[in-house]
C-alpha cells in the first residue's frame, strides 16, 4: 500500500468519525432528547438499518458511486467535480489537516459545517456555489420554520407545553416521529455521504463497502451509546424539544427542506445551515406567539449559534490556502 492509499483510507476514517460526531446530531438530536427512556441499542438499530439501505441502494443505482452525484460532475466519472484522491497532484497528508480540526472542533460543542471543512480542500473552485446554496438553505429554514411557528405555536406548541398524553396519543405520536426521523435521517445521508467518501475513489469496490458500512455503524453505536456528546446540547437549549411532538414537526420540517435541495441539484451544501436556521426560525416564533415578545437573550443565543457555523466557513478558507502553502 503506497503512501496516497494509506492517507485516502486514513483520511475516510477520520471523516467518518468528525463528521458523524458533528453532524448527525443535527439529523438525530430531537430524536434522541424524545426518546431518551429508550435503550440506545434500540435507537441504534433503526438509524443503522436505514443507514445501511441508503449507503447500499446508492451504490447499486449509481454504479459504485455513493455519494449521489454530488462529488460527480456533469460528464459523470469521466470528469468530476471533485477529483478523486489519485488523481490530484500533491495529494498527501496535509489533506487529512481538515478532519483532524473538526474532530477538535467538535469536542467543543460547535456545530460546524463539515461540507465547508472538507470539501473545499478537493475543488476550492466550488466554494462560492456550496455557499450561496447553504445560505439560502439557511434562509427559507428560518423562514418555513418561522410561517410554520408562527401558525401553529398557539393551538399546538402550547397544547404540548401544558398538556400531556393519553397512552393511544403517545403510540400515534412515536409512530410518527420514527416515520419523519427516518424519512429525515435519509435525506440527510444523501446530503452527506459525500463529505465522508471524498477521501476514496469515486467508484468503490463492494468489499470497500462492506467495510465502511461497518465501521459506519460502529461509529453511530458510539453516538447513540454517548447520547450525542457536545452538540446535543444546541437542541436542548431550544424550547420543548424533547417533547415527541414537537419533535416529530422540527424532524418533518427539516427532511423536507433537504429534500427540496436534494432535488434542487447537485451541489453539496451545508446541512448544519439547514439545521440552525430551522431552530432559529421556531424559537423565534414560539417565543413571540407565547410571551408575545422576544428579548434580547433570544436573539443573543440565536446570533451564537450562527457565529458557530460562521466560524467553520472562515475556518475551511484559512485552511485552503495553508494546505496550499504545505504542498
């Protein structure tokens, strides 16, 4: 094994970890706060076997390549987007800095865009792009979440700020919420997967899959068994998220919005945007429907979380041009 295959599976591995820690709280995160009674194996289960049918059916229907077309341009294999790790000049261990630093980064609790952190380094060309799409993903999140709230916090929110559940309600409402995080947790893979299978060829072989399917799924045991780690703590700092109501509409929300994009084409974007700005768009408009106001403390913590996501992109640009400067 030569030195570029040793970084390219070096490098998976690396991504795989931070951005599994970083970002799949963001997909999971009310998930986990609504169904904290529930053993994590139990949790663990059911995100890995959609993880798993996602990751394998990509691979059938797009020839090997897992990442849905986004690391592939518009002459499909023969000219990509991103250049596979082989096939870029200069391609060595400087290029393993960006997942060493949103591991750190993450240790912090900051929710970082890990599109921003990692991609770039592949195609800094694409940069400009990623980020018009993220911030407009940031932008309609704020503003759906905030129409949705807006509507529904009086007759809904309130009613599950003051009242509980029957037995027959909470078995509707679990079935529900498994239904959106699943359907939530899907769009989020294929959003993703590219950020993490940047490092490998653009096509794989089955027995690499076989082999990143498994350690995908060890590293969500970790998740689930640590009950999200750092990042956990944005989604329980928001009001009535652990609710499985309220979680359930934040899920359906969000899985929509990636959907849209999704289909919108295949420019990666951040979906930690996308995550900050549906939070952001609910508190604002639940705290203004139920305290008919919204003070100067909510505006602070709403300012912080987008600071946090801001600092990833200036981060991921500082980078390039050291990465560039080591090679």
């Amino acid at each position: 094994m030569d030195e570029i295959q040793i970084v390219m599976y070096v490098g998976f591995l690396l991504a795989a970890y931070s951005v599994i820690g970083n970002d799949v709280i963001q997909t999971l995160g009310t998930f986990l706060s609504s169904n904290e009674k529930r053993h994590w194996t139990v949790l663990w289960l059911f995100a890995g076997s959609i993880l798993t049918a996602v990751l394998v059916y990509g691979w059938f229907v797009n020839e090997g390549d897992v990442s849905y077309g986004r690391l592939i341009g518009d002459d499909g294999f023969a000219n990509p987007k991103y250049k596979a790790p082989a096939d870029i000049e200069g391609f060595g261990w400087p290029f393993l800095l960006p997942p060493v630093i949103l591991l750190i980064i993450t240790r912090f609790g900051i929710p970082v865009s890990t599109s921003f952190l990692i991609l770039t380094f592949f195609n800094p060309k694409n940069l400009e792009s990623m980020l018009v799409k993220s911030v407009s993903g940031y932008g309609l999140a704020l503003l759906v979440a905030f129409l949705f709230y807006i509507i529904t916090a009086n007759w809904l929110e309130k009613k599950f700020l003051d009242k509980g559940m029957s037995d027959r309600q909470r078995l509707l409402w679990t079935g529900a919420q498994w239904l959106s995080t699943g359907f939530l947790w899907g769009q989020w893979l294929v959003q993703d997967f590219a950020n993490i299978y940047v490092y490998l060829p653009r096509q794989i072989p089955g027995e690499v899959l076989a082999i990143t399917v498994v350690v995908f799924l060890a590293l969500l045991a970790y998740i689930f068994y640590s009950k999200g780690g750092a990042i956990q703590s944005i989604v329980k700092a928001k009001t009535n998220t652990a609710d499985i109501r309220s979680a359930t509409l934040i899920d359906l929300c969000y899985g929509l919005i990636l959907f849209y994009f999704k289909e919108l084409n295949n420019v990666p974007m951040s979906t930690t945007w996308v995550f900050i700005g549906i939070l952001a768009g609910r508190e604002l408009a639940i705290r203004f429907r139920l305290h008919k106001t919204v003070n100067k403390s909510a505006f602070k913590d709403l300012g912080s979380d987008l600071l946090k996501v801001s600092f990833g992109l200036v981060v991921s640009i500082a980078l390039v041009f050291l990465i560039k400067w080591l090679v």
